[in-house]
C-alpha cells in the first residue's frame, strides 16, 4: 500500500506542458506546424535514400503548413484554425516536417526570423536530428534566443544499436548526448522524442530508453506512439507479420511507468501520438486521441488503467 501510494504520488508530479507554459508565459499558448520546405540527409543520399522506416512522405509533417506559403501566411492560416479556441491569442512556430536544420544557414535565417520575429509568437521550435546540428547552426539558434524562447526537439526514438539500424536513423548515441551537451552549452531547451512500440523492443528496453533521456540533461520530452503509415517500409514489415503493435491497455500502463521514471522538472510535451487518420495503418485505436489520454492520465493518477 505505501509503494503504491508513493508511486501514485510520483505520478501526480507529472510536469505537463500546459503548466509549463503558465508558469513561464502566464497563459496557454497553441503550437502552429510549420513546414520550411527542407530534406533530410536520411533522404538526399548523404546517409540513405529511404528515410527513417517509421516516416511518412511528409517527414511526420502531415499536420504542418504549405510550404508553397511564406512563413508568415503559415503562420496567419494556423491562427486561422484554432481562431475559435483563441483570440489575441500567442503562439509556439513550430518548424515540424523533416529536418528543421539541414539547409545552409542563410535559408535558416530567413525562415526563423520570419517565425520568431512575428508579433504573435512567443516561441521557436525547431525539429530536427542530433546530427544535422553544425556551430554554425548552434550560433543561428543562439542569434534567435536573444529575441525570443528557442526549443529544440531531437529525434533519439531509442537508445538501443540494434533498434536504431533497423529503423535507420543513421547515428549513434553518442551524438546525442553530443548535441544535447552543445544546445545547453548555449542555453537553449531540449526536448527529446522517444517512440515506445519498435520491433524487437522488450518494455524494459522502452523504459532504458526514457531513464536515459530522463538523465541526459533535456528539459523535456515527447513520448510517441509507434504508428505503422501506409506506403512506409514499416507497412511492409508489418504487413508480413514481423512485429505487432502494442495494445491499448499495454500502451497506457507503459506511459505511466515511463512517467514515473522522469524527473519531476522534465516537461512531459506529448504522451501519445494521433497518425493522419487517411493513412494510419495501425494501431487503430489510435485515432481516438482523448479516449487514449483520459486512461493515460487516470493511470498516472490512480495507477491503474
């Protein structure tokens, strides 16, 4: 009974986003999905031409702008969307598709000051990978911090050599824990993605995973779902019975364990994931995002799901 009333207690501490965002800015702010036009060096041939086996032809960007829009109309159409929610509202520009540095630093430039300097933003995030982070890039995002808050968001998904081969995602740990070193040299906030669900991962290898992040000195994280997308290498694989994707209850349980793990500073950005419903392949009951998150957050709070 007391282990289970200090575990509940632990998981009551859960640092959300949305009081991160109150103590530090008084208010919700809404997160606008930019899409910057950029590549990826997991698809122009610098390190594969295939991509990550999980990503979509939209670089997980499915949810992002037009890039055929300037930053600004981007920003303006986002505004747009959730205008029924928010009004004279603030907003976190959020380049989201494919790799948010891989491009030369006049481009990036162009594109983060268009964001940042944007009367209604009040933070730039940047998505990108641990390795497509050069000091002259460091510099550009120090140049950004001085006008307004910088996050970065870093694509780890795991921690484990056998699991980053299978998925390609052309990097080893230890430039990770490089990147994360030289963006908090320069005080800029990290978040860290970890996917929960790749083939051949035990729940303990899940749980390494997010002890490591919860240790490597990120200032947040995004727990992600794995999701099997139509046209994917991951479809094939799935398709052919490889690997099964975790079941709702088994998804939920875990989640509340891996909070459990994190500090009680670490702010937890995403718990789960909602694919684009015209392409998800599975796990179907996915897509009810609120179900998903209301057992989320009664396990967290109860311990059970």
């Amino acid at each position: 009974m007391g282990l289970r009333l200090e575990r509940t207690l632990i998981h009551m501490e859960m640092y959300t986003l949305n009081q991160y965002l109150h103590d530090t800015f008084g208010q919700k702010l809404y997160k606008i999905a930019l899409d910057g036009g950029f590549t990826c060096p997991n698809r122009d041939g610098t390190i594969d031409t295939r991509g990550c086996i999980f990503c979509s032809g939209a670089g997980s960007g499915e949810f992002a702008g037009d890039c055929a829009m300037n930053i600004t109309q981007q920003i303006e159409k986002g505004k747009d969307r959730v205008a029924a929610k928010m009004k004279n509202g603030r907003y976190i520009a959020y380049f989201q598709a494919f790799t948010n540095t891989y491009a030369p630093v006049g481009k990036l430039r162009s594109l983060y000051m268009e964001a940042i300097n944007h009367r209604d933003i009040a933070v730039l995030s940047v998505a990108t990978r641990p390795d497509c982070l050069p000091d002259e890039v460091l510099d550009l995002l120090c140049e950004c911090r001085r006008i307004k808050p910088v996050w970065v968001e870093l694509g780890l998904q795991t921690i484990h050599p056998a699991t980053a081969a299978y998925i390609r995602r052309g990097y080893p740990l230890s430039v990770y824990d490089d990147a994360v070193n030289r963006l908090k040299a320069r005080g800029i906030e990290v978040i860290t993605h970890v996917m929960l669900g790749l083939p051949g991962e035990s729940r303990q290898d899940m749980l390494d995973t997010v002890s490591y992040v919860g240790k490597s000195r990120a200032d947040g994280i995004k727990l992600q779902l794995l999701h099997v997308i139509r046209g994917t290498d991951l479809e094939k694989d799935y398709r052919e019975g490889k690997f099964e994707t975790l079941t709702f209850e088994s998804y939920v349980e875990l989640v509340a364990e891996c909070v459990a793990l994190l500090p009680e500073n670490m702010v937890i950005h995403r718990l789960t994931g909602d694919g684009d419903k015209r392409t998800l392949v599975a796990p179907m009951w996915s897509g009810d995002k609120k179900r998903v998150l209301n057992a989320i957050y009664r396990a967290i709070c109860n311990g059970s799901a």
